[in-house]
C-alpha cells in the first residue's frame, strides 16, 4: 500500500476531493456510490458512527 499512498500525496493538490474519498474508502466497508451520497445528517460525531439510509443503501 506504500504505492498507492505515494501516488495519492502526488496528486493530492491537483484531485483534493478524489484523493480524500480513496482514503476514507481504504479505512471503511463501504462502496464508492454509498461515501459519494453520504449526508452530514447521516453522521453522528458524538458517537462517532456513520449511519446509511436503507433507501440509500444496496440491499435496501
């Protein structure tokens, strides 16, 4: 994963936002469709959880 790291901080300043999606994706079990429509109401920082609408979400 050290390549992969690498290649991120390179093109960090040119792809911020991408390169911060690839990031939080590689620490959750979340597809990329789910972090992109995520919702700030859908997070709870107190309780440090992240919680998906079943509408939102594959199996429903």
């Amino acid at each position: 994963m050290g390549a992969l790291s690498d290649r991120l901080t390179a093109v960090q300043d040119k792809y911020p936002v991408g390169v911060a999606l690839i990031r939080f994706l590689m620490l959750i079990p979340a597809r990329g469709i789910e972090a992109r429509e995520m919702r700030w109401a859908d997070l709870d920082l107190t309780a440090a959880t992240w919680t998906i609408p079943a509408a939102r979400y594959k199996n429903r």
